[in-house]
C-alpha cells in the first residue's frame, strides 16, 4: 500500500488492482540496477532480459473470492496475470529483451536465474534481471499444502536433516542483475560473484508427485559441475 505509482508511470487507480508482486519486483528491478552502478533509464531499447520467478497467485484467489464486491475495470487483467510480473519491468524501463515468469513450484527462482544465464551465454541479451518473489495472501493455499503433509508441523525448517518433516513458506522477493564477466568488467560494474555453470532437470517418476528422486538429484549436480568444469571432489 505504500507503492509509489506515479514514480512508474502508473495511475493510483491502476495501482490498485496491481498484484503486489508486480509492485515488489518494480522496485526490486530499479534497486538491483542502481547497485549494479547502472542508471535504470539508459536501457531503454537494450536487449536486457527480465526473468522472475512466481508460483502463487494469492492476490489473484483474493480478488475471485471477492469477485461479487470487485469493479472489474481495464486494468485488472493485467494487474492479476502472472506473466506481466516480469513484463512489467520491461515495459516501464523500455527492456526488449526476453521477458517472462517462471513457474517451477519451489525451484522457480532459481530456474530463473538459470534461464538469465542461458540467454546471456547465448548472445540473446547482454544484460539480464534475475530472481523470484512470493507472498502469502491466500490462506487456502495453507490449507492446501498442509493436506498433502508438505507443510512441517512444529513450522520449522530442517533442510538436509533426518528429522526433516516438511517446508514453512516463506515469503518476499529478491532480484539480481546478471552479465557476463567481461561486460562487467568493461563496464566497471561491481561484481559479487561468479556462476561457472548451471542445470536444470526433472526428478521424473519417483514414489510420490511431490517427492524427490535422489537420483535425478545427483545427475542435476553433476551436470551442472560438468558445465561449471569442476570437479566435486575439489569443492
């Protein structure tokens, strides 16, 4: 609710049928390119890509729960559609460049950083905005996770653990600016760190929809070592 509209172009009245992830990700884009050292207005027309990742659409649930008492108007389609989470920063800073969401469950933000990364590696964009967002509006969608046994009941994480019996969801959203080293360096923008090589894969059929294949798993990290030219062993 304290979204600067106007400081994107955006009608107050638009603004408030925007998916707060839209309004997140505005932000998010324009911070991560002033700490890149990049001036967000000096990419219009560049072949900068936008990928983020998304997997709910809880404000999207909350506006059909609401739907007798919702003034359906111009700019609910487009405030509501996932894809335009990411279009919408290519249309406010003028990016041609690839634009999309990513849904893949859990590994959405990561997938996306993946793709950014390919698309520079193919010559496709020369610089790309990478990351993910998620916020917990729906409380169904709690519901629904805890009756397939995927949510921990003490709300605990234990990641890698025996004990682990089950995710918390979190929320927020984070964005990164990539480019390859060399444009990052003639350029002088500040480098964080390095991605050698990414991989992205299916656990396939395991013995549950929502369960992991150990696998799968290990053919993932070591193609994505393959790529990155390392060997585990000396990592």
């Amino acid at each position: 609710d304290l979204f600067d509209p106007l400081f994107f172009g955006i009608s107050p009245r638009e603004a408030r049928v925007i998916d707060p992830q839209q309004r997140l990700v505005l932000e998010l884009a324009w911070e991560a390119l002033e700490d890149a050292g990049i001036a967000p207005g000096s990419l219009a027309g560049s072949d900068t890509g936008v990928f983020v990742g998304a997997s709910w659409s809880d404000y999207s649930a909350l506006a059909h729960q609401a739907a007798p008492h919702l003034e359906i108007g111009p700019h609910v389609a487009t405030g509501m559609h996932d894809s335009i989470i990411a279009n919408r920063v290519s249309y406010a800073l003028g990016l041609q460049g690839p634009s999309m969401a990513v849904d893949t469950a859990c590994s959405s933000s990561l997938v996306a950083v993946h793709l950014a990364c390919q698309s520079l590696w193919s010559g496709e964009s020369d610089l790309a905005l990478a990351g993910g967002v998620t916020l917990n509006l729906f409380g169904p969608h709690y519901l629904a996770m805890n009756e397939i046994g995927a949510l921990s009941p003490d709300g605990r994480c234990k990641a890698f653990d025996a004990r682990a019996d089950g995710m918390v969801r979190g929320e927020g959203a984070a964005l990164v600016v990539v480019t390859p080293l060399r444009v990052a360096l003639e350029r002088g923008l500040p480098v964080y760190c390095l991605i050698r090589g990414s991989a992205v894969n299916n656990d396939g059929l395991s013995n549950g929809l929502t369960a992991p294949n150990p696998s799968a798993q290990e053919a993932l990290l070591r193609s994505a070592y393959q790529r990155a030219d390392l060997s585990p062993w000396l990592v």
